[in-house]
C-alpha cells in the first residue's frame, strides 16, 4: 500500500476488485463490507458482481431491483433452404456446437462461444448471425450511496461467462467508485472482472510468489486468507484468526466486518486505504 | 456401495458446492479417507493441484506427473506478412500487435522478431478461425501443454488421488477434466466396488452440467448463509436430468439452524435426500492447513461421524 497512486482520467471511476485463489476465503463478504464501508465514508459506491454464474453478493444486501434487461450476443442461424449438408461448418467447430444430421444441421446453443467461424466457412450462405439472449441483468439500489449491478447467464449459455463479466465491467461506467467481486481463481472469467482496475484485493492461501498474471503486481493487494493464518506477508491487513467463532459470525452474517476482532479491524483498514486512493485520484 | 460399482465402471461420485467455499472438497477428500482397504481414487478439480499440507493430510505420498496437453489453441509461424487481419477476425481479443510501429511488415519490424502480432495463450479459444482465414496460412493450430498432471499413490493404505498443477491462469476445461477422471477410473477400476470421487468445482463452474453427465451419483454440498437456498436451486436446475441420484449435504449446518430448515424444504420439494452434513470443527481445518493426517481424527469427533454417516448413504 505504499506504492503511489496511479492518476486516473477525470470522470472515471476508482475501481476496485475483489478475488481470490479459490472459492471459501470470504472474498464476497469482503467485496460486499468494503462497498458498504466506502459508501458510509461519502463515495458513492456501485458494487459490480462479476460473477454470472452465480451472483452471490446482492443476498447479503437488502436492495430494490430496477428492470431487467436482456444481454445478447450473435450467435448462428441456419437457413435450412440454403443448406447443401455438406458439413463444412460442424466440420470446422471446435466446440461441437454444430451437427451434421440426416435432416440438417443441428445447432446446440449451449456449447456455442460465439466465433463467428461457421458463417464465414459455410460455402451456401446458409448461416446468418443473429443476436440471441445469453442472460439478464438488473441494477438495484441499497440506499443513497450504494448501487449494484449484477447478470445472471441463461442455463442454455453458460460457456459465457467472461464475455458476460466483460460486458458488466464495460457497463459500469457511471460511479465514483466501483468495488468488483470477481469469481474466484484466476481464470479468463476471474481476469476479465479485473482488467484495468486500479487495485485487485487477492485473497491467497498459496506462497505469495505464485503469480497472478493479468495485472501488475504492483497494482495487487495480497491478503493471507484464514486458511493460512500462520504466514506473514507484509501485505497482510487482515489477520483471519481461524477461530470457530470468527467462522460462525461470517457464516451467518455473509460479512467480515460484522465478526469483531481483527478481522473486522482489517477490513476496516483496509477500507480506509482504498478511500484515500480513491479521494486521493478524484482530487 | 451402490450395484453401479463394480468391474471396469466404477461409481463415480462427484461432491461438488452449490458455490464455490461450501466446504465440498474437504468433505469429498474426507469421505475419500474414510473409505477403507480399496482401490479408491480422488480427483480434484482445482487448478492450482494439491497444496503440500492438503497431501499430508491424506497421507499421499510423492506425485508423479505427466504433461498435460489443453484444447487447441493458436499459434502465429514465421510465414506471417503482418496483415492483422486475424486481430480483426478475433472475437476474443486474444490476438495482439506487438510492433511499436501499427501497420509495419512483419520481417520489416526487427530481425528478431519475425511476426508483429502475438497471440495471448490465456485469451485464445482455440476456435480457429484466426488459422482458418490467415491469407498467408500462417496460423497452426496446437495443443499446448497446459500443466501437468500428478497421480499421487497414499502412503497408508491402496488409495490415489489424481490432480492436476495447471500453469498460472489456465483453468480445467471440460476435455482436461474429463481425461482427470478417465484416469481416476482406470485407477479406480483394479479393485471392483472401489468408487471415484471427483471434486474442486462448484456449481457456479461452465463444466459442472457436463460433469454431473459423466457421474453416477451427485452430493451437492451447501452451507447456510445468505442466498443458500437460491444457489441450491440453481445448482438443481443445472444438476436436473443429468445424473442418476442427486443427494444434498449441508455443511457447518449447526451454525444457523433455521438456514438449514429452509434448505431441508427445498430437498423436500423437489424429493432430493437430504444428508446431514460436516459440523464446523477447527481439528478438521487445522489438520487441513497443517497436514495431519486426517486419519488420525479421534473416533469420536463429529466430522469423523458425520462423514461415516454420509457414506453410508451413498
């Protein structure tokens, strides 16, 4: 946290992201106290849950939903009159979306990314893209100074969840500051949530020289998860103690901050870095 | 264990969280400890591979690994001209120019570097359209190595978990899961009854449908707290129809008891059984994070009894 503050454009947001190297390490509650925390500092605050798949943040939260709204990307179209069933196109798919069979070209949908290869190869013709829904999203209100965004994939869709984490961080724009909870691992979907952020908060339980590829280190706040409480990185903020009680007041609350201890300290810290970066780029 | 698992097709049981944190791997690595004397195997899905206190903790012995190759992916030859017209054909934002100087041929940039574009392993889909449409053929298609793979024999007793230590963000894709389990089968397979348990994704993985197609038996692990319900139904929906037994466990239940009420109801609803999960104890987690093995768990310690009572069930 000593490293100097990266001048950001006027009108852009401090953004903030919250991973972690694998799935129990309190990464959501994390995400969710330190939007909370800076919201009761002044900054208007939008928690973006990057997580398609399963969003997990808004439950911890009591938040009025606007409307959905459909998220669509192309996705192929056979023209079965203009089809010769020659093949070429499930031939040419590398993820089986597409099957040559007696009555035509069959298309799944679910195995489908999106290429765009099968329209280009196809010798007919026969294959149109069309903009199909891959899943929803909604924006809600918690109060005043705190909004979220979140999508959810459609179960027929959910190969898309980088392409739809993408589409969450580019629609994200209007706020102050924005706290990202990302899914866990490092992973395309995990990396797209943190792309250009100014800061990523990284639960890790691993030795802290395995990397963390898709952003400077400089830029990666490390925290020792609860899993290793025994190791001292000079990062560390929080000190999870491991303790049953800690465990129980997490579990219940869906928070760290509401556990007490040094848990709740650190969030409370870290919190306040995080403010002053974020004041310190808008003034 | 159920008539499924004998012979060359051993039962393969996949413990897998609603979400990620539930606490499905250690209750699948726990069930795998307690199954005694038989050819059991462990896969486990993550992708960073087994942690050395997580090996110690049961009592594995030393990994020995084989490269493991991924899908298909991209890779840019001498033969480019520089065009860039794969860049535009690339939807996934994987294909990058590295020249300082936009629009320069390739062999004009520097002597060094004989292409002005890149490919970024971790963004490329391995769809192939890039290879497909380069006017001058310059793009193959290859399968990296991605990782490697570790079978890691136990140390105590005829059992082996199967792991995989993929490079720094690569993730399991369906095809490298499925040859982890291909693997944890075969090994499965020399001591008829022995079960496979596959574990390490959640629910909330693109792969999990696909998984719970290629298992036998689905325990779906949950723990109370806010939206638990709501992901346990999603994970129903995308387990629905796919597997031949779905049974639910709840871990650290005893933690917010009036949570696990309302996840009963909704096994109830939808006629899933329902199986007590593993009680919050810190012996569990410390032996997990110190590597004592998990073995040596007092006789009488809950999670020891929860897990024999859950394997009963299966």
């Amino acid at each position: 946290m000593t490293d100097p503050v990266r001048p950001t454009a006027s009108g852009r947001a401090f953004s903030v992201a919250v991973g972690a190297r694998h799935g129990g390490l309190g990464a959501t509650a994390l995400a969710v106290d330190l939007a909370l925390l800076l919201a009761d500092r002044g900054i208007a605050a939008l928690l973006v849950d990057a997580d398609p798949l399963m969003p997990a943040a808004a439950a911890r939260l009591e938040t009025a939903w606007g409307e959905e709204i459909g998220v669509a990307a192309l996705s192929p179209t056979v023209n079965h009159e203009l089809c010769q069933r020659c093949g070429a196109c499930s031939d040419f798919c590398a993820f089986d979306a597409l099957e040559l069979r007696e009555a035509g070209i069959r298309f799944f949908p679910d195995r489908c990314i999106g290429c765009g290869g099968c329209r280009r190869i196809c010798p007919s013709r026969a294959i149109t893209e069309t903009q199909r829904l891959l899943g929803t999203a909604r924006r809600g209100i918690v109060d005043s100074r705190l909004s979220v965004l979140e999508a959810r994939l459609a179960e027929d869709a959910l190969g898309w969840s980088a392409p739809m984490t993408a589409w969450l961080r580019q629609s994200a724009r209007p706020a102050p500051f924005q706290m990202i909870r990302a899914v866990p691992g490092i992973g395309r979907t995990a990396r797209e949530a943190w792309r250009g952020v100014d800061r990523l908060v990284f639960l890790d339980d691993a030795a802290t020289d395995v990397p963390v590829p898709g952003l400077e280190t400089d830029r990666i706040i490390r925290i020792p998860s609860r899993a290793a409480p025994r190791t001292e990185p000079g990062a560390g903020m929080i000190r999870f103690d491991g303790s049953a009680e800690t465990a129980r007041a997490i579990l219940r609350s869906g928070r760290l901050a509401s556990s007490g201890g040094s848990v709740a300290d650190g969030v409370h810290r870290l919190a306040g870095s995080l403010a002053e970066l974020a004041g310190g780029a808008h003034g | 264990m159920g008539e499924a698992g004998h012979g060359m097709n051993p039962q393969t049981i996949l413990v897998a969280g609603v979400r990620p944190g539930t606490g499905a791997t250690t209750l699948a690595a726990l069930l795998w400890s307690r199954i005694r004397s038989r050819a059991a195997s462990l896969v486990l899905l993550r992708p960073e591979g087994l942690p050395d206190a997580f090996r110690a903790a049961l009592e594995l012995g030393t990994p020995e690994r084989q490269p493991l190759e991924g899908r298909d992916q991209a890779r840019i030859t001498e033969a480019c001209f520089g065009c860039g017209s794969c860049a535009l054909l690339c939807r996934f934002g994987a294909i990058r120019r590295t020249s300082a100087r936009p629009g320069a041929f390739a062999a004009h940039v520097t002597e060094n570097a004989p292409t002005a574009w890149t490919i970024d392993p971790l963004s490329c889909t391995g769809c192939g359209v890039c290879a497909r449409f380069c006017p001058s053929g310059a793009i193959v298609l290859r399968q990296p190595v991605i990782g490697s793979l570790e079978i890691i024999p136990g140390t105590s007793r005829n059992a082996t978990a199967v792991a995989a230590a993929l490079e720094p963000g690569r993730e399991h894709d369906l095809k490298t899961a499925l040859r982890l389990i291909r693997e944890g089968r075969s090994l499965a397979s020399a001591e008829p009854g022995s079960p496979v348990f596959v574990t390490g994704v959640s629910a909330a993985a693109p792969i999990f449908p696909d998984l719970c197609a290629a298992s036998s038996r689905l325990v779906l692990v949950t723990a109370p707290g806010p939206g638990a319900a709501r992901h346990l139904e999603t994970a129903l929906v995308r387990a629905h129809g796919r597997t031949e037994t779905i049974r639910v466990a709840i871990s650290f239940m005893e933690q917010d008891p009036e949570a696990a009420t309302h996840i009963e109801t909704v096994c109830q609803t939808r006629g899933i059984d329902f199986l007590r999960g593993l009680p919050y104890t810190e012996s569990l987690h410390e032996r997990l994070r110190d590597g004592r093995p998990l073995d040596a768990l007092p006789a009488e310690d809950p999670v020891r009894t929860a897990a024999d009572t859950i394997l009963s069930f299966l």
